[in-house]
C-alpha cells in the first residue's frame, strides 16, 4: 500500500493510519518529501496525521529526519490547527540535536505557541524547547530569559516542570 491509499482508507483507523505512515517513513527514508509534498495541499487532519507519523519514525530513529522535515514542522507550527501544532513541536524536540544551527524558525514559532490557549500545543512547545536549551548552543544567551519568563506566567505545573528541567540541565 502506497501512502495515498492508506490515507484515503476508511476502514483503517487513524491511529493505524499514523503507525503504517511512520513505518513507510523508517522503510523507506525518500518517501519523507513525498510526503511533505502531499501534506503541504491536504486538509489539516491528513497534514497532522503525517506530521505525527514523522513524530513516531523520528522518536525511534532520529537520524532519518531531513532538512526538508525540519523546516517543514517548523513552518507549520503558524498552522492554525491545534493538533498540526502539537505533532510539528514534537517533531522538533526529536530531531532538534541534529540540527543546532537551522532553529531560528523553529524557535520564533514555538516561542508563539507558549502563549497559545491550548495545554497540548503549550506542552509540546516547552517539550522542543526543552529540547532545544539542553543543546547548550549560543542561542540560550537569548533563549533562557525567554523561557524563564515564560515559566514565570505559566499556569500548568506539568508545563513548567518539563522548563524547570530544561533550565537545569542548560547550566
């Protein structure tokens, strides 16, 4: 089955649908533009399934991820989509290691979502930046004050944990 077919079965259920993506993903790394091609016309639950499914192939294997993901998830992080939000800030915490200097996008994007209404786009935003500080780049020299202000508004002890750790670990 091609990825098309998979995404326009209906008898296949939407977590298998992501589970068969991400598994075409790890066979297969050249599929991943074709993907993001078909992803970048489809509707918001097509586009969220596969950016989910990178998220599941790039938390196993990291390494398949391109530069084509990374700027990908990073611009669709600005989606409107709650869920297209969330997968891509994900995506970002797992492949963030492997490209230090290409985050500026990234950054800008999920430093917004920190603000976003939604707890799971918050989480997922603190999640990559977490990700992101731990790296211990010179981009924390701008980063840290962010997130510690952004700590200090935060009204979820989950979120501010998940800060908490990240600031520890930066030092």
């Amino acid at each position: 089955m091609n990825f098309q077919e998979i995404l326009n079965d209906k008898a296949i259920k939407p977590k298998e649908k992501t589970e068969m993506l991400s598994q075409l993903v790890l066979n297969n790394s050249r599929i991943i533009d074709e993907l993001i091609g078909f992803a970048k016309t489809s509707k918001d639950p097509i586009k969220a399934t596969i950016i989910e499914s990178f998220e599941f192939a790039t938390k196993l294997k990291p390494e398949i991820a391109s530069t084509s993901i990374l700027q990908f998830v990073s611009q669709t992080l600005s989606e409107k989509a709650p869920r297209v939000k969330w997968e891509s800030a994900k995506v970002i915490g797992n492949v963030a290691h492997l490209f230090p200097k290409k985050l500026d996008e990234a950054i800008k994007n999920l430093l917004v979502n920190t603000e976003h209404t939604g707890t799971v786009v918050r989480w997922s935003a603190a999640f990559a930046l977490a990700q992101i500080i731990k790296l211990k780049t010179t981009i924390n020299k701008e980063l840290i004050p962010a997130i510690e202000t952004i700590c200090e508004r935060e009204e979820k002890n989950s979120i501010k944990k998940i800060y908490l750790e990240a600031l520890k670990k930066s030092r």
